[in-house]
C-alpha cells in the first residue's frame, strides 16, 4: 500500500489491554487549568517508569464543565486498577490540590468508581465539608487561596494502551514535521493521548537488554546510525525514525487516531522525505490487540 | 390507569394514621381490599372506605382530596411512587419516607419530612415547626432528600438533620438548624432567632443577614465554587432557588459552642 508516495508497511501495532480513567480539570481561566493538567500529566509519559501513561485530552469549554468554568479533560492509563488509583491520588494531591482556583471532577460517569478527592479531603484537617448535589458528592477543602472543591469519585475502565505507527524519513526534521501535523490531527480524535513529549517518541525500545537489569531497550533495528552494523529494518534513504504513541478508551478510538495520524502524515508525502509507515509490536505474542496498518487505512 | 384516589368524607374529629396509604402497602390490592384496611383513628380503628370514598386504580400514583390536618403520617415510609395530597396534611407528613415523590398542596403540621431519606417533597404551604428534624429520642432528623416549601416554615427547621436539602422560600421561625449535623437548609425570607443553636456541621443558604448569637463567627466574604454546583443542581427544580445562581456570600460559622463546624452563607 502507498499513500501519496508513502509505503504503508504490512505490519500491525500491538496493544494492551489498561485501565484508564478521565478527570475534569477546571479554574478561574484556561491558564491555570493547564498549569495543573500539565503538572498532573508530568512525568507520565510510560508506564515503564512512570506508573501511569497521562495527557491532556483536550480544552472544555464552560458550558462543558460541571462548575461552569474553562478546563481541560486529562486521560491517564496504567497497567493495573491498584497503580492508576494510587497514581491518581498522588497526582492530584501534589498536582491539583495545590494548584490556584483548580478543581477536579469525573471525568467517566460510569465504569468503577474509584477514588479522586475522597483521600485528599482529610488535608482539611477536619475542616473539610461534603456536599451532595445531584447524587455525587464533593468535597470542599479549605485552602489558602479559599477552597480546593473536588468530586469524591471517578469512573475506571477498561482501555488500550500501546496503539502506534512509525514515521520513516529521510532527515530528521521531516519525521518531526509529519510527526507534528499527526499530533495536530489526531488531538481532535476524543478519547486518546499521545502520551509522550509533544506526542512524539524518539527513544522506540525493544523488548530485554545485553544488560541483565535492563527490560527494554534501543530498538536497534530502527535507529538509521546503526544501518551497518544490525539486523536493520532501515532502507539506505531513511535518516530518522520517530514513534507515536497511542492510548485510548477503546480500540476503536485508538484505530481512529491510528488513520487520522497517519493521514496527516502521509499528506507531507515522499516529495517532503517521509519513505515509511511502520508499526512496533512483539510479534502479536504479548498484547491483546492488534492494529494492522493497512485494513485501518485501507 | 387513573389515579387511586381517596376522597375525605368527613372532617375528622379525631387524628387518622394514614401510614398504610403508600404505593408499595397499596400495590396489587383490590379496591375492597384497600377498602378494608384498617386506620388508627383516636382510640379505635376505622375501616379506610368509612372515611374515604375511594376510585382509581393506579397504586403507584395516590391521592387525597379534601385533606386536613388531622390526617397524620401521609407517605409513612413510603418506598416509591407519587402520594399528592389536595387541602391540608397533619403531623409527620412523609415520615421516614424513603423513595417517591409527595407532593401538598396546602399546609402540614408538625414533624414534616422527619426521618425523610431519600426522594422528593414538595410542601405548596406552609408547614408547622421541626420540619426535616428528629422525633424526641432520635438521634438524626432528616437523612437524604430534597424538601421545598414554597410557605414559612416553623420552629426549629432541621433540628439533629443529617442528610439532604430542604429550600424553604418563606419564612422560618426561632431555632432554624439547631443541633443540625449535615445536609443543607436554604431559607429565601427571613429567620427567627437562635438560628444555628448547637450546629455541629451543615450549610444554612440565606438571603438575609440573621440575627446571630455569640458563638457564631464572622468568617469573612468568600466566593465559594461549589456554590455554582449546587445552583446547577437546583436549575431543575420547581422552586425560586432553580432561578439563582450566586456564589459570593458572607460566611459565618458554628456553632462554636458545639464543635463550630456549620456554616451560614449569606449571598451579598
């Protein structure tokens, strides 16, 4: 399959099953929604070494908010329910809680429900007062700008972390260039991340080490300095490789993202220098979904 | 279906325990068999069809015309379904009532909503004193659910309430959310005195500034978020509070006297 030039490789991107969760950020202006989404979603970028895979879904306008406010929706995954509720009372203790006008609230109505401001109300100190409204109850901490209002409870549910293509390029700055205008592309998609640093991965790994203590490592076989010396995927043209990592709420999400990425990528085309479209997996052994590249563009 | 509708035919001169007239007590019995149920009514017991004539078939949907305030425990306990009641209700109306809707139109005595957990009552009157509190003896008075009286309301309005939310858009008498534990009281007129007596926690909503006793506490003018949820919360509803949305108020908290937890707010 070729798409404007670009070669689609007949590979599939190997995900796995998370469990994930949303929670509405909201303050007195967009700025500091994100100056705590962006605290919160820090450091989140695998679960490898991090605990949990954490972005900003997308901004929410007032009227989508439960307290009328500007705020943005964040995702986060983990491997596991216990990992995701203990990272998510960690990060929302040291993220939201001590943020200027921020507050949090479910982001998922149904799902279990798992803890979001329950824990954090005892920094009241026995000042903390419940309310319930509307069959939810919230949680009111007095803090020293006024007070930290949170809702006790999110929704957890199944999702699919892992979902990824790869850009295959003649130079470095044209795999960034079609990297970002996927990220461009696929932040409109709801229900994912692209967990990493701007959305793009440069460090893709491989499965083991030569070092014992290490469980992942270079993907040499993708890394274009090394074309000579392993056994390379790489063609003689390509110059650079970059990743994007896909989590959503349900497979169907993450397919979406999947074409709407590599659409936006394939748009720069082989006139701009981008050769390849791949995908990492593990040889379809380890993850319980598959994301075949060319029946998600087909 | 039509309603299942019970028509006083007489004024009472003695007290009637109208309790077993729910949905969940009434439902699948024939008409004869609701007929026959017996109401304490003063020192002996009355068949139902001696004082009401009775129509209607629909259990899940009850209500009382010619109402008075003899008719004592309307909604006792009730587990769902709709009870309106036309003209006037007595003491305990929606006693320990669980689920369902009750709806008055005229006024109630003493002990409304007592013990309510859960589901809605809607008073259009007036209501006596100890609205959403404890009997003598209880621990807790009310305990989830929404009240909204359109009238006044007496003394001692959530005294020992623990749970729920009662908007009253009249007036209140003395004593309002003594003892009170949690929940939310919100009064559109004014306030007698002694308001917040012995208030261990809970939130007093006022559109006028009360007259307040010493172990009360000025805490200052605040915009408080939360305000807006439960403005959002009431946005449904059929009462003047749906009409607000306002999150700047004074705050004033106690009772200090006994822990000084609660709070009133004031909007300004």
């Amino acid at each position: 399959m070729i798409i404007n030039g670009v070669a689609i490789d007949d590979t599939f991107a190997e995900a796995f099953g998370m469990r994930g969760t949303r929670v509405i950020i909201t303050a007195q202006n967009l700025k500091w929604a994100y100056n705590a989404a962006n605290a919160m979603t820090g450091f989140a970028t695998s679960v490898i070494a991090c605990g949990v895979e954490a972005g900003i879904e997308r901004e929410l306008e007032p009227s989508e908010t439960p307290d009328g406010r500007p705020g943005v929706a964040v995702l986060m995954f983990a491997m596991g329910s216990a990992v995701l509720m203990k990272q998510l009372e960690t990060r929302m203790g040291q993220c939201v809680l001590t943020c200027p006008t921020a507050a949090a609230f479910s982001g998922i109505e149904g799902g279990d429900r798992i803890n979001l401001g329950k824990n954090l109300r005892f920094f009241g100190d026995g000042f903390q007062i419940s309310k319930q409204f509307g069959g939810k109850r919230y949680w009111r901490v007095p803090v020293m700008d006024g007070e930290f209002l949170t809702e006790e409870k999110t929704g957890m549910v199944r999702a699919v972390g892992g979902g990824n293509f790869l850009v295959l390029a003649e130079s470095q700055p044209q795999a960034l260039a079609a990297c970002e205008a996927a990220i461009e592309a696929m932040k409109k998609i709801p229900n994912v991340i692209m967990p990493f640093p701007g959305g793009v991965v440069r460090s893709g790994s491989k499965v083991g080490s030569k070092y014992k203590t290490l469980i992942a490592s270079t993907n040499d076989a993708f890394c274009p300095t090394l074309k000579g010396i392993t056994k390379t995927d790489l063609s003689p043209e390509i110059e650079s490789v970059m990743e994007i990592v896909i989590d959503g709420l349900t497979d169907e999400d993450v397919r979406k993202a999947t074409r709407a990425g590599i659409a936006a990528a394939c748009e720069l085309g082989a006139k701009n220098g981008i050769k390849r479209i791949s995908a990492g997996n593990y040889g379809g052994k380890l993850g319980q979904f598959q994301f075949h590249l060319r029946e998600i563009m087909a | 279906m039509s309603a299942l509708t019970f028509t006083l035919k007489t004024a009472p001169q003695q007290r009637i325990d109208c309790s077993p007239l729910t949905s969940d007590n009434l439902a699948e019995k024939s008409a004869a068999e609701i007929g026959a149920i017996e109401l304490q009514h003063g020192n002996r017991k009355v068949r139902v069809d001696a004082l009401f004539d009775i129509a209607g078939t629909d259990a899940n949907d009850i209500v009382i015309h010619n109402g008075c305030d003899k008719l004592d425990y309307i909604g006792h306990s009730m587990k769902g379904g709709r009870i309106t009641v036309h003209g006037g209700a007595g003491c305990y109306f929606g006693f320990q009532m669980k689920k369902g809707e009750i709806v008055l139109h005229g006024n109630a005595d003493a002990f409304a909503a007592s013990g309510m957990a859960g589901g809605s009552m809607h008073i259009h009157g007036n209501v006596g004193d100890f609205l959403a509190s404890a009997i003598p003896g209880d621990r807790k008075g009310m305990k989830g659910g929404l009240v909204i009286v359109t009238g006044n309301a007496g003394d001692r309005v959530g005294d020992q309430m623990r749970r729920g939310i009662v908007l009253i858009e009249g007036n209140v008498g003395a004593y309002c959310a003594s003892r009170m534990l949690a929940g939310t009281i919100g009064v559109m007129g004014s306030v007698g005195d002694y308001i917040g007596y012995g208030m261990r926690r809970g939130t007093l909503l006022l559109f006028n500034t009360p007259k307040l006793h010493a172990t009360l506490q000025d805490c200052g003018t605040h915009t408080l978020p939360f305000l807006k949820l439960m403005f959002k919360s009431f946005s449904g509803l059929p009462s003047k509070f749906a009409t607000f949305n306002m999150n700047r108020v004074q705050r004033y908290a106690g009772d200090l006297a006994n822990d000084g937890k609660g709070e009133i707010l004031v909007f300004i």
